[in-house]
C-alpha cells in the first residue's frame, strides 16, 4: 500500500530500527516508546488490523510465530502484546501492528 507508513519501512523506504525480520514478519523500535523495551511486530504483507488478518490463518500463525521470535530473540520472559483495532481505542497507523513491551511493571488496567 503507497501510503502506508509500515509498508514504506517493510520495503525499506523508510528507515527504522530493525531488531528481527523472516520471510513474513519484521519486529522494528517504536519511535515513541513506552517502556524500555517497545517494538513494533508487523506482517509483511499489508492487513489493516487484527481482525482483518484472521481471515487468513496461514498468515495469522505465521505472524504469531514471529511474535515468539522476537520475544526469545530479546529474551524477554514477562511481557506484553498488544492490538489496537480502530481509531477510538488508539489505532493510528491502519497497518497491523503488535506492540511487544517490557522492562517494567504493567498494571492491570492498562491507563
């Protein structure tokens, strides 16, 4: 997709911070981080959202194994994933992304 910020860096068109990559998933730093480990976990191939790539199990199991990677890549043993799905609950960038967190304490709610 063009427009798409996260397409732009999966092709290299816009640097960033790459920490792991495979034939499908690419794990690169947030700009913005909000703790002292935040990546970005992204599917190659464009889907807007989680929903969206549950369509296609193949590449949902693919990129759930990518998640893993990068976890036992950074050797992060407690940590958090999360989804955003749509903009009123903080989706900005309509490309699929994880948020892998970790290095502090997380509460429950998340604030």
């Amino acid at each position: 997709m063009a427009d798409c910020i996260f397409c732009s860096i999966v092709s290299g068109d816009i640097p960033a911070t790459r920490v792991y990559e495979d034939e499908r998933t690419l794990a690169f730093a947030d700009t913005n981080p909000q703790a002292p480990t935040h990546l970005l976990v992204v599917p190659k191939e464009h889907f807007t959202d989680i929903a969206d790539v549950s369509r296609d199990p193949e590449v949902s199991a693919a990129y759930l194994a990518g998640i893993r990677a990068v976890a036992e890549q950074e050797r992060l043993h407690d940590f958090r994933v999360v989804f955003n799905t749509g903009a009123d609950v903080g989706q900005t960038v309509f490309h699929l992304h994880a948020h892998l967190l970790a290095g502090r304490p997380m509460g429950w709610p998340p604030g």
